[in-house]
C-alpha cells in the first residue's frame, strides 16, 4: 500500500453483506467487463485501506483470514473468504474458474405483482441457454434445479446470481415459472459462463487493435451475431 512493504490497519466489520451504492455501480466498478457487484457481497469495514492494499487479507482477533479486502469508498469492502477459496480452489483444480450461465439478467420484482417470492426476468441474451428454453423477459422464475428463487430486493440479486453460477457446467435443470400469471415448467441446459470482454490484440501490420466478439458485447452493441472481430 502506497509503496510501504509492510502494514496493518485495525477496524470494525459493520456490514458482513455490503452491496455497492448506486452511484457506483453503473458501469464505475467494473472488472473485465463485468460488475463486480453482480455476484459479490463485500464484508464492510472501515480498517484503512489504499491503492496496493487490495489482494491484502482481512483477518479477525484471531488471526484467521475472513476475507481478501478489495475496495473502498469510505468504507472498505472484502471479498468473503469461502468466495475467495472456492475460487482458489477450481485454479489449482481447473487454471481457470468454471462458473455457469443460463444468459438471464434479472432484477427485484415489482410491487404491482403482489408476489412475495420468485426473481423477474428483465433480458434474455440470443442463443444463450435461456434464450433455446424459451425463456422471456417478463416471466417470473419461482425455482431452478429444485431449489426456489426470490428476489423482492436489490440485495437478493447477488444470491440468485452465486446460485446459478454454482450450478455445474452442462447440468440440465428444471424452472418453475409465472407467465402472464400462469405457472409453466421449462428445461434448459446450462453452459459455462462467456468472457464479458475478451482480450485486446495488436495486429501491427494492419495497424488496429481487435477483440472477438463477446454475448455481452453483442448485446450491448446491438449486432445480430456473436461471429466476428471489433
């Protein structure tokens, strides 16, 4: 931190699910292209920390790590250490960390639905494992794989989003579901979560830099196919 080899800072834990605040979760905090939020919840503190402190360890009185600490914003957010040793674990395992998609985004259901359990479908990515389910945006998810969903708040998103991601690879699962408020089952079959952006290359004879096309940059860019090069 600030180009000191060693330090230690002492602070109290407030929040042990921290979400991040709208101002800065609108594309501010992103990571490779994804928001860092969408599945992470921090455990606050307000032990100081600076430029170079993240990666560092959060420990308790006891000196076992309860987390990896990576931001701040007045407070201070670490990654929860069962999070951050699961991924450790699939790069020993892996060299890389296997998460699921079904290619959904999803938000809290609305008021007006008088409906106090299920999780609403906002988009459905084309050709994603949704998408061949038939899957729309509108419909309510009630359970995946046997186990239910809801999300009646913002800070629920996260939990059904670690849910899905923790699904195996290629695993086909069952979704119960409200459509125009009659209930229906689909099958769908879950594939490994993309890069939301890929790498940038340098092609020095042509005189450009280029990425392979990503779901999520197809989407936001509104092109017809995934194929191809920006």
């Amino acid at each position: 931190p600030l180009a000191l080899s060693q330090s230690v800072t002492m602070g109290i834990v407030s929040n042990l699910e921290m979400m991040m605040p709208d101002q800065f979760s609108s594309g501010d905090m992103t990571l490779d292209g994804e928001d860092v939020g969408s599945i992470v919840k921090w455990i606050g503190h307000d032990a100081l920390i600076e430029p170079g402190n993240s990666g560092g360890p959060l420990i308790d009185i006891h000196g076992k790590i309860v987390g990896i600490n990576e931001i701040s914003f007045g407070l201070a957010g670490a990654i929860p250490s069962n999070l951050a040793s699961s991924v450790a674990e699939q790069l020993i395992k892996f060299g890389e960390v296997r998460r699921s998609w079904i290619g959904v985004d999803v938000q809290p259901l609305l008021d007006s639905s008088k409906l106090d359990k299920g999780v609403l479908v906002s988009s459905v990515t084309d050709g994603s494992p949704a998408a061949k389910a038939k899957l729309k945006a509108g419909d309510v998810i009630l359970s995946m794989d046997g186990s239910e969903t809801t999300a009646v708040y913002k800070e629920q998103i996260p939990q059904f989003n670690q849910f899905v991601s923790s699904i195996p690879v290629g695993k086909t699962v069952k979704l119960q579901l409200l459509r125009d408020g009659k209930s229906m089952d689909l099958t769908l079959v879950t594939s490994a979560r993309p890069k939301a952006i890929d790498r940038t290359h340098e092609v020095r004879g042509w005189g450009l830099c280029g990425t392979n096309i990503t779901p999520v940059m197809q989407k936001e860019m509104q092109l017809a196919s995934a194929e191809g090069v920006v």
